[in-house]
C-alpha cells in the first residue's frame, strides 16, 4: 500500500519562506539551480524569485497550494527546498511547515501514531 505524500497537495512552505540559499547553487556557479529562477540577495546570497517579498511565492512552483501542487525545478532545487522535512516526518514534527500550513488555511500535519504492540 503506498502512503501519499502530503506535500504533493500542499506546497504552504513554497509560498510562505523566503528560499535562500548560498550563490553558488545557481547553474550560473557550477549547481544545479537554474539562476534565471533567483535573484541576488546579498553578494553570498540567492533567492528563488518571488520568494523574497511579503506575498511569498517561489516562481517554481506550480499548482494551487492545498489542493494540487508541483516543483517545476524539483530534481535542481536548492538546498533549503531539499532540507526542508514535512511535519511528522521521520516522527519528528515540524512547526515551520505547520506554520506555512497554517498560513494557508490547512490544518497541521499530525505525527504518525506509535504502532501499538500486542503482548
């Protein structure tokens, strides 16, 4: 049986974070991040654009947030994109993601339950 994956229908976390990430990720520096999607932060620093201004949303993503979402840069995203670990993953939860969820009207994504042995 395969278990969904609550991102591929949420993507709160791509249109709530500013993503930065350090320059050199960009394809323009040897990385994989196609620098066309960021824009300069600092002289170490890069964005997705779109990500760095008060309505928040990565140029790469695509879909409506809560409903149906995908990353048009998925395999070349950046670091932070790639760190970043939904609520309950691994059994750990993650108030960022719950707090992006939240953003958008979607309620906090809960911890799996412990499986319950029988003795």
């Amino acid at each position: 049986m395969s278990v969904l994956n609550p991102c591929m229908s949420c993507g709160a976390c791509c249109a709530y974070f500013r993503v930065s990430f350090y320059w050199a990720e960009g394809d323009d520096a040897g990385g994989l991040v196609p620098a066309a999607l960021t824009e300069p932060l600092t002289p170490f620093l890069r964005c997705m654009s779109g990500t760095n201004q008060k309505v928040s949303r990565c140029v790469a993503l695509s879909g409506t947030p809560g409903i149906s979402v995908s990353c048009s840069i998925y395999e070349n995203r950046p670091s932070p994109c790639r760190d970043f670990a939904m609520s309950g993953e691994n059994g750990i939860a993650n108030d960022a993601c719950n707090r992006a969820r939240g953003h958008h009207g979607l309620p906090p994504l809960e911890l799996p339950s412990p499986l319950l042995r029988s003795a």
